[in-house]
C-alpha cells in the first residue's frame, strides 16, 4: 500500500500500554496506519477495559488508562 508504515512492534506497543498503567505517561497517540496492530495487542490484556481511546480527526487515536473500567 502506498505510503503504509509500519513504527509499532509487539514489543513496542506492550512498552506504551505498560507506561500508561504505571502513569510513566499521561496519554499516547497512535496514529491511523497502527491502529490495527495496536488494537490487536490492547485487546488481549487482561485490563483492557482501563484503556480508553478517543478518536481524533483524521484518524488518530488518543489512549488514555482509567482507574475504573469502562463499562
């Protein structure tokens, strides 16, 4: 696909999602063309209802880590 890139590893994802629940960091942003593979990642953790993403024009998404689940 044209212009397709591919930043987010495995490993990098599980590093942002890590530093979210440990409040390292605030909010991530991952941009449109991650959004796949990031999301394959955030679904399999265990607290994944934590996660909150609010979609940005665009295509972005901003995460963010919650006290409480969402419902």
């Amino acid at each position: 696909m044209k212009g397709e890139r591919k930043l987010l590893d495995k490993d990098t994802i599980v590093s942002l999602l890590e530093g979210l629940r440990k409040r390292e960091t605030e909010e991530i942003t991952i941009a449109k063309e991650d959004f796949l593979d990031f999301r394959s990642v955030l679904v399999k953790e265990p607290d994944f209802k934590h996660f909150r993403g609010i979609a940005q024009h665009g295509g972005s998404v901003i995460y963010r880590f919650l006290n409480e689940p969402r419902s």
